[in-house]
C-alpha cells in the first residue's frame, strides 16, 4: 500500500534527476562547445604550448618588471584555484584597517604619492579577481616602464591598448587582465 503513495515520487525523483542533472547540463554543455569553446574550457591562457593559467583567476605576479594584481584575501597561498573566500572582515574591523594602511604605505613607496585606486588595497570577493582598474595599471605602468628598460609611453599605450572599458560607457568598470598584460610585456624585448 505504501508503495503505491510513494512510487509517484521516485519516478518524479529519478525523472528530475535525469532530465536536470543529465540531459539539460549536458545539452547546456555541448552548446556552449560549439559556441563559446575557449570560454567552455576556463579560458585558459597557453604559452608554448603549455597553459600557464587562466584568464578568470588572478596570478600571484611578484618582481618589480611585473604588474601586480590585487591583494589577495587567501592564506597562506593566494591566488590558488582551489579555494576562494574573502576575509570575511567587516569595514569596521581593526584587522582589516591595519592591512589596508600597510597596503597604502607599500603602494604609495613603490609608485609614487597620489591617490591610492581601491583595488590596489583592498581584496575582492573571490580573492581570485584576474583584472586590476585600469587607474591601478596606469599608476604602476612608469615603475613597470622603468624596470623594464623601456619608455613609459610604450608601458602605458601598451595598458590603454589592453583595457576593457565599462559597456556603454557606464556598465561596469575600465579594467585589466593581469596575465594577459604581463605576458604581453614578457614578450617585448628587454632594452
């Protein structure tokens, strides 16, 4: 008797289970394949043949011949894929406060006084944000320029060439890719 009452729930139970869980992922997925297939696949970013990352997470750049990337919130290895988090800090945390001044402190000594952009301080959600403003990148493009032995003007024209700007104008903000701007500068020559 009890399974008459309940069989209408398994069958509803496995059809879900295959229509949402199998058939629609999967129809989702081969579509996408054909459509968007770099994006489909992480959008991987290959040099040499070998992938050296992806362009929807953050590196974890360190010299002074590189732009750096937002702060990362993930400890003790940032920018690592397989965890994400903020810090979870509230605005009125005495931590956070602390690591935001020093982060000013250690930007303002490495490029210059002047306004400090905010995502050159502060972490993202994710902690695994790939893009910097492009106020950020234009503030680190004469130090980057220096290290580098090349003029500033060919640093910034190369940022300005590489930035994404807000849709329309107003969606969104101008920003860019990390990796992609410093793989583009790793492969200038060295003057």
């Amino acid at each position: 008797m009890i399974f008459r009452e309940l069989r209408p729930a398994f069958s509803l139970v496995v059809l879900f289970t295959l229509l949402i869980g199998l058939i629609l992922p999967g129809i989702f997925t081969g579509a996408m394949q054909a459509v968007l297939p770099w994006q489909a696949n992480g959008s991987l970013v290959r040099q040499d043949g070998q992938v050296i990352g992806s362009a929807l997470i953050g590196q974890n750049f360190v010299g002074v011949q590189y732009f750096i990337p937002r702060p990362s919130a993930l400890s003790p290895a940032p920018y690592t894929q397989a965890t994400s988090g903020a810090s979870n800090l509230a605005p009125t945390s005495r931590a956070l406060l602390a690591s935001v001044q020093q982060r000013v402190t250690a930007y303002v000594q490495a490029y210059g006084p002047g306004p400090v952009p905010a995502d050159a301080v502060t972490a993202s959600g994710s902690g695994l944000d790939p893009d910097i403003s492009l106020e950020n990148a234009l503030r680190q493009a004469p130090a980057v320029a220096k290290a580098r032995h090349l003029p500033a003007g060919t640093v910034i024209a190369l940022v300005q060439a590489m930035a994404h700007h807000a849709f329309l104008g107003m969606i969104g903000t101008d920003h860019v890719n990390v990796l992609k701007l410093n793989l583009a500068l790793d492969q200038r020559p060295v003057s």
